[in-house]
C-alpha cells in the first residue's frame, strides 16, 4: 500500500463496545433500542454509568477520526442523536464522518457527514484500512463485526464489561470465533465495569 510505502500510519479499526460477563451486546443504551429477536432487556448497561466511564469515553471519542457502523447501528442512531439536545455527544456525532456498510441502503444517505461503502464491507473496509488516518471506530454494529473478524480486520478492541449476565441476545464474539487477544490497559469503575482494551494476539496452545 501507497501509504505503508510512504512510512505514514495506517488506519485502525478499533470496535468499542459496552458487553456483558457473557459477552451479550445487544441494545445496552435503551429499553426500546434493539428488540430484535424477542429481546426484552435493553438498556442493561444504564445503572452502571458513572463519571469515570464518562470520561473515558468521552476521551476516546475526543480524539477524532471516523464512525464505521452497519445499517442497524447507523438507522438506529440517526433516530436519536441528531435531534438531541443538551448532549456533547450530539455534535460529535453530527460531525464525524461515518462510513456504513449496507448492501440495502443507497446514496445520499440522510444524516450529514455519511458515506456508503459500495459492494462488499470486507473489501470495502479493508481498503479504508491501509489509507492513511486516524482511527475507524465501530459502535453497535455487531453483524459488520463479525463479518470483519475472520478477516483479521479488527486491530483493537476497548470493551466496557459489565458485572452482569443476561442469558441471551446478540453476542459480541459469534458462536465459533476464535479470537486470541492481548490485554493492553484496564480500568475499573466506581459501578464494576471493567473497560479493557485489547489487541490481537498469536493464539496460545489451547486455541491452536
């Protein structure tokens, strides 16, 4: 690639995710945000905000680059963050750029700032990966992830792990992924979730 030849920095794409002890992520904002399936317990993770969570993801979405979402994820925000007020999130979500892998969705999409990727999320997503930038953030998005994982394409992940097991509903890492990771950083809240950061590691013997 032109930009690795160059010496420039590559762009990472880094999932940041509120999950649970058994891995579930499905609508952990709102009551109403995801009942796909026939699953009834969102907004799981609103009892464990506190300002430490607050603030490192605040600082995690200060340091810019861009939003890659799938149709869901980005249908779904679009209908809450651009009409919301009194939020800090609400314009930065306005003015990020957002990238979405959808193959049912068509130009121009409606929220500013927002670019389909044509044809298919893996070549698409891979080909923003070896441009020169800033990072490429996945929120939600859990069908686009695990398009991504067996293709290597995910090169760090900052899990907000919550102290809860739910039993059911969409889960981060799909039956049958084997995914090796390396603990990078942590940090405990004042509510017991751990946000952890990982990158990809080499498999140890047990996964091998």
């Amino acid at each position: 690639p032109a930009a690795a030849q160059k010496g420039m920095p590559m762009s990472r794409v880094v999932v940041v995710n509120h999950v649970t002890l058994d891995g579930v992520m499905q609508a952990p904002a709102r009551p109403d945000e995801d009942r796909r399936r026939g699953f009834t317990r969102g907004g799981w993770a609103l009892p464990y905000t506190d300002e430490v969570m607050a603030q490192r993801m605040g600082r995690s979405m200060s340091q810019g680059g861009a939003l890659l979402l799938g149709r869901w994820t980005y249908e779904d925000f679009y209908s809450v963050w651009p009409s919301r007020t009194g939020n800090p999130y609400t314009e930065v979500l306005n003015n990020t750029q957002k990238y979405v892998a959808s193959t049912t969705l068509a130009e121009p999409l409606p929220w500013q700032n927002s670019t389909l990727l044509p044809g298919d999320a893996v070549r698409a997503v891979a080909e923003l990966r070896q441009q020169p930038g800033q990072d490429l953030v996945i929120l939600g998005s859990g069908a686009l992830i695990h398009s991504l994982l067996p293709h290597g394409l995910i090169d760090e992940f900052v899990l907000q792990i919550h102290p809860l097991v739910l039993g059911s509903g969409q889960r981060l890492f799909p039956d049958g992924a084997a995914v090796a990771l390396r603990l990078t950083d942590s940090v405990t809240t004042t509510t017991g979730v751990v946000i952890a950061t990982y990158e990809p590691a080499e498999p140890g013997p047990a996964a091998a």
